[in-house]
C-alpha cells in the first residue's frame, strides 16, 4: 500500500503565498505523475497542475503564471508553490500520486486533502 501525506494548508490575505507538500511512503515500487487538484465547496473537482517524472508540467489556465508544481524524486515528494493568492483558490486540496507496482499494476493514490483559505 501506498500512503499520501498531505501539509502546508492553511489560512492566507489575498497576494500572499502557501506551499504545499505531499509524501509518499509505504510498499513503493516506481512514481509516474504526481498531481494536485482542487474542489471547493459546491464545485466539482479540478485539476491544478500535474508534473511527470521528466518534468513536464501542465497547468489549469486559472492558476499558470502564478504556482509551480516541482517534485523530488528521492523523497517521493511532491510540491506545489502557491504565490499571488485570490479569494477563489480556496479549496481543499488533494495530491494524486500514479504508483505502479513491481508487477507493472498502475494505481492511483490521493491525499487526505488539506484545506486553502484565501481571505479577500
């Protein structure tokens, strides 16, 4: 099994900063794309920004120019960077780690959600 731990939410002023991070632990055989993704009340879930183990990134229109998804192999990490906060990025937000097994099994795996609150 594979556990995602999820920190750094919190409560900010609009134009401040958050980051995020997610740890991966457990039975880990090989990480493909980590992910985060958002839902706020009322709302359907959505991407925010995904990264693969190149390092390709791609990014919600909403958020580009403003966070940064990165990751660390070695600590099975995965971050993203939150800057120029706006009232309508507050979410709970979830990390999402592809993990495959050492029988090639692909799975994926979510954090327990850690909560942005963004105050105008």
């Amino acid at each position: 099994q594979v556990q995602l731990v999820e920190s750094g939410g919190g409560l900010v002023q609009a134009g401040g900063s958050l980051r995020l991070s997610c740890a991966a632990s457990g039975s880990i055989f090989s990480i493909n794309t980590m992910g985060w993704y958002r839902q706020a009340p009322g709302k359907q879930r959505e991407l925010v920004a995904t990264i693969t183990t190149g390092g390709n990134t791609n990014y919600a229109d909403s958020v580009k120019g403003r966070f940064t998804i990165s990751r660390d192999n070695a600590k099975n990490t995965v971050y993203l960077q939150m800057n120029s906060l706006k009232p309508e990025d507050t979410a709970v937000y979830y990390c999402n780690v592809e993990h495959v097994s050492y029988t090639y099994y692909r799975r994926a795996y979510w954090g327990q959600g850690t909560q942005v609150t963004v105050s105008s």
